[in-house]
C-alpha cells in the first residue's frame, strides 16, 4: 500500500502513471492520495487525517483491518482542527479490484461483538455484512420470536435471498443487544456436532453466563457423566442447560441445511426445551421445525438492493442500471457492482434473469482479464471442489497446482492475485497473511462453478486435492492445513469414489457418541450411493455396532453385530477376515452380556475357523486364544 502526501498527488495517480504501472509491475498495487490543485500540501492535513483514522478507527465496519477502498471518504470526519476542508481522498487499485489483503492497520473500532473478535467466524461476519443494510421486517419477526421464548428459530429463504448475511448481522453491536449473537458457526457438509462444538466453545468461553454457567454443570453432574456424553452435549448443551434464570446466551448456525440428517437433527433437538438460551439457523429449507418458527426472506427486495447500490455504487446512471439487472436480488447486485467497480459491466446481460449464470460468467471472465498473470482458470476449477465459505487453507490451492506449475517460484503470489481478481465470487478469511482461506463465496457460486468446468474436471480437482493434502502432510504443514486435512480429506476421497479410502480418513473424535453419530452418518450417505450390499456398507456398520457398545449400549451392540453376521457371510464369504472378527465381535458383547458361558461356545467355534484361514500365529487366532483361555480359567471373566 503506497501512502502518497505530495503537492498534487492525487492529480498523478489520476495521470496515465497508472497504466505505465500496471503493465510495468504486473502485480496488485492500490494508491491512496489527495490534492488541491490550487494548493500546496504544506499542512499535512492528508496524513494527519490518516493518523486520526488509524488511531480512532470504523465503526461502520466488522472488519478486523481498516482498507483504504472503504475508508477513503471517512478521512474528512476524522480531519484534526485546521484540516476541514481536507481534499477528497482518492483511492485507486490498477486492476479495479479491492484488494483484502492490502490494508493501512488494524481497526479498533470494528463493529464486532467481543465474543466473535479474533475468531475464525470474524472475517465471514465482515465480508457478509459489509455495506450492511439493516433488514427491519425479517430482525423484527426475530426479535418477537426470541420474545416469545421460541428455539430453534429459522431463517429460510432460496438462494441469494440474504440468509446467511441476516444471520451474521447480528454478530455486530449495531444490530441491538437483543440480537446479539454470542456464537456463531457456519456448517459444511460432512460436519457432525463435535465440529460445531469446537468452534463454539471458543466464543461462548468469552461469555461470563456460560462461564458461570459452566461451573454449575460440572459440579451438578459427576466427571463419569460429563464424559459419557457427546462432546456437544459437554460443552454446548450440558452447560447452557444450567443458566442463571435471567442470563440469556444466543447462538447462530449458518447453512445448517448442509448437515446431513442424523446431526442436523440432533442439533435441533439440542436446543428445544432450553431455558436461557436461543438457536438461530438458516437454510433454504427447514421442514424439521414448525412454520411458526420460521421467518421466511422474500426471493426480492427491490428497495432493500436499492440501499445497498446507493452505497456501493456512485455514478447514477450505473447505479440505475444496475438497480434494473438486479431485480431486486441482494447476490446479482452485489456482483454487478463489483463488475462495474473492475470496469467489466459491459457485456452483462442486458435484462434481468432468474439465471446468475451469465452474471458468473462473466464475472469469471473479467477477473482471467484483470489478472493475466495468474492461473484463474486453474484456481477457479480447484475452488470448483472446495467447500463453501473461508475454509481451504490458501496454500492447499497453490499445492493443487504445483504439479503443472513445479519450477514456479512465484506460484504463489500469482494465485494471492487471481484471488483478489475473482472478486465477489469468492470468500477470503486472514486475507494477506500465511493464514489465508478461500473458498467460493456463496453455493449458488460453487454450483456454477461446477457445472461450468463439468464433472470429470471438478473429479480431477478433488484428486488433486488429495494430493495436495498428502504432500503438504510430509513437510511438517501449518495448523490451518492440518486441521483442514483431518476435517475434510474424507470429503475429497469420497468425491473421487475412493470409499474404502474415505472411511479411513475419518477422525477417531472424542467421545463414543460422538463416533457413533460420524458413522451413523456415514452408513446413511454409502446405503444411498453404493446399496446395502457393498463391502464398504458393511464395514459402516460394523463400526456402527463397535461405537454403540462403546456407548455403554452391550446389549444393543450384541445385536447390531448378530443382525450384521449373515449380510457378511452371503456377501463376503464366511471365510473373510470380516467375518471372522464379526464374529468374535459376537462372542465378545455375548460375555459383555453376562452370558459367559455362550460367549466361550462362539470363541471355541470361531477358533479353528480362524486357524485354518489366517494361520495359528496371526493376531486375531491369538487373541480369540487368549480369551477361550481367560473364560476357562475365569468363567466371570467375560462379564
């Protein structure tokens, strides 16, 4: 970010410099200047000006960093005496684009609950609410439900429509203390509750009711207890169910409708009944709750989008224009005037449409013309496989591509300016630093995406994905790109149709329920996509029955694993390694039954079954040994 205070500066960058710049550098580059032409710069006003505003920040923004595009024309309010009659500032960037990355300091003024601050939730509440117009009906409607002491509550609407934005306004003060948000999460598909808790469990732990809160649940309920439980419940629920009668704790999940149907029911259920404390979701639609706790976002909002061009758009005649494209519709607005801002709206279609493809279109095609140098067709098809939102560490897109690109030392930088150059399209969280994640900005993006590379391609990006992911894994990788491979290479690896693999992949999480629910998940996505009979299908609920005794459930694991037996033996064979450890699974819950004696009948006849097959020395003969041994000597020993 170069700051100019000079006699006439803003007069040179609005000179042909730029374009000499542009071509010269080939990179991101942003000014930022004022001039008086009848006037010599000799009182500093400019930089003063600059100063007041780093030193007082914006409160009119969530974001964690003040940015001279959206700053610009505050410097005149912060002006310090003798500055008032400041020249405009100008603020330009070569290629038209806003450059997130590119800041003049922290703000400390930001419009950010405490709980959120420094959060990964932080920079998605800043991007969704930034040029935020306050929403009066649907906040209204809210605020009554709320009142009324109404939990879960959704807000649904179809794609576009401004749900997740609503949701995320209410993670600023501005919204009102009664909307304000102590939490929020956004789910991905393939989430399960243990996820959610992790995030959560950081806000809230800012929170002095679920603290205090917190203490009266682990001292109400014993330590075995607490540990029994699902990690949500732990963290999330056990706590808040213990609230001080006029402590009240209000928590947001975006796109819930992106969970499967096992957890996002458990997380509906989690908060029904809950004195104190609120959920708020989102989602297109959400028929698990009552249409009286829905608040529903009309498909247009025509003077609600006129606001929000009056903002972001200057010149009237673009802004008409605009208002007219858009019909109404928060996404192609914003979208058009971010086209309008790079100079690219020529070309757009000339009436509206229920169709963003064109809009998309073109969006990705200006943003190959802002940025020549960078790979955005390549990086556009990885985005194609990354999951909605700010999640895919940075480094993992430019690992994807290194394989075409291996002795290019600037890879790197050239993908941060293909990033800057898609704009609107896509999502950015701790944009400039280490860091940084992306991902496509809304799911209406990620759909186009997909359907305008196709699926071979969108295949090959997941493959590439996987590979990233493994060669980042030998190199020590950053915390980011770690947790997201543990999160998501399942997610990549089913995509390409490696199920054995996927199922692999898959975190061992903290508690037993917590387990028990990840595979219940599991066994519903592989029964719907490779039938009941596939061998992976199987392996789903075997580990089914394992987590459901681990739960403390023997008698429902014992029979989990008997109804399981025959599936195996006609499907598999009664000599396959599977199974043979069904069926010592069998043995082991009958003893845990209490029937030691029928346990010691199923280990005596599994035995040479698996002597003859594995051998006398393998580890499995050897442990069903050891426990026809232990029961003999020990005819309690099962129990």
């Amino acid at each position: 970010m170069l700051v100019i205070d000079a006699c006439h500066s803003g007069a040179v960058i609005s000179d042909p410099v730029p374009g000499l710049l542009r071509q010269g550098l080939q990179a991101r580059v942003e000014f930022f200047a004022a001039t008086r032409p009848e006037e010599v710069a000799s009182r500093g006003c400019f930089s003063r000006s600059l100063i007041e505003l780093l030193k007082k920040g914006s409160p009119r923004t969530a974001d964690a960093e003040l940015r001279a595009y959206d700053e610009h024309d505050r410097l005149r309010e912060v002006a310090p005496a003798g500055c008032a009659d400041l020249a405009p500032a100008i603020h330009m960037s070569l290629n038209g684009s806003r450059d997130a990355g590119l800041w003049l300091g922290r703000n400390g003024a930001a419009d950010l609950r405490p709980a959120l601050a420094g959060t990964q939730v932080a920079d998605v509440v800043a991007q969704l609410t930034r040029d935020w117009q306050k929403r009066q009906g649907p906040a209204a409607d809210i605020i009554r439900l709320l009142a009324d002491g109404t939990s879960p509550i959704a807000i649904t609407g179809g794609p576009g429509t401004g749900k997740s934005a609503l949701l995320a306004s209410f993670g600023r003060p501005s919204a009102g203390e009664y909307l304000g948000l102590d939490a929020l999460v956004a789910a991905r598909p393939g989430d399960n509750l243990a996820d959610l808790a992790g995030a959560l469990l950081e806000q809230l732990g800012r929170s002095p009711a679920y603290r205090a809160a917190t203490g009266q649940f682990q001292a109400a309920t014993p330590v075995l207890a607490q540990e029994a439980r699902p990690r949500f419940d732990q963290v999330i629920t056990g706590p808040l169910a213990h609230l001080d009668p006029d402590r009240h704790v209000l928590v947001g999940v975006d796109a819930v409708d992106q969970l499967d149907t096992v957890q996002r029911r458990r997380l509906l259920d989690a908060f029904t009944n809950l004195p104190g404390a609120a959920l708020i979701v989102t989602g297109r639609r959400i028929d698990d709750l009552p249409a009286t706790a829905r608040v529903h976002l009309p498909d247009r909002d025509p003077q609600g989008v006129a606001r929000l061009l009056r903002t972001l758009v200057q010149d009237p005649a673009a802004r008409d224009r605009i208002a007219s494209l858009s019909d109404g519709e928060w996404l192609r607005a914003r979208l058009l005037s971010s086209l309008h801002r790079a100079g690219h709206l020529e070309g757009t279609p000339a009436h509206p449409s229920p169709d963003l493809t064109p809009v998309f279109q073109k969006a990705l095609s200006s943003a190959i013309t802002a940025a020549p140098q960078a790979p955005v067709e390549d990086m556009a098809r990885v985005l194609a496989a990354a999951p909605v939102g700010v999640w895919m560490p940075l480094e993992v897109v430019v690992a994807a591509l290194r394989p075409e690109n291996r002795d290019d030392e600037t890879l790197a930088v050239r993908v941060r300016d293909g990033v800057v150059a898609l704009g609107e399209l896509l999502a950015r969280a701790d944009a400039g630093s280490p860091d940084e994640r992306v991902g496509p900005a809304h799911d209406l993006i990620a759909e186009f995406l997909r359907g305008h590379f196709g699926a071979d391609a969108v295949t090959g990006a997941h493959s590439a994905i996987v590979q990233a992911l493994a060669e980042l894994e030998q190199g020590a990788p950053p915390k980011s790109v770690a947790a997201y491979a543990r999160d998501r290479l399942s997610e990549h690896l089913w995509a390409v149709g490696q199920s054995e693999a996927a199922l692999s992949a898959l975190p061992e999480l903290l508690t037993p329920a917590d387990n028990l629910a990840l595979w219940q998940s599991w066994h519903e996505r592989l029964l719907q996509r490779l039938g009941p009979d596939h061998p992976d299908t199987l392996t789903t609920r075997n580990n089914i029955a394992f987590w459901t005794g681990q739960t403390g459930d023997t008698r429902g694991a014992l029979d989990l694993t008997t109804a399981l037996l025959p599936d195996q033996q006609r499907v598999l064979g009664p000599d396959h390694p599977d199974t043979l450890t069904n069926r010592h699974n069998i043995a082991f819950w009958t003893g845990q039954a209490e029937d030691t004696r029928g346990a010691l009948e199923l280990f005596t006849a599994l035995l040479p079954d698996r002597q003859r097959v594995l051998g006398p020395d393998h580890p499995d003969a050897q442990a069903t040994q050891a426990w026809i041994e232990q029961l003999t000597s020990n005819p309690r020993g099962g129990e």
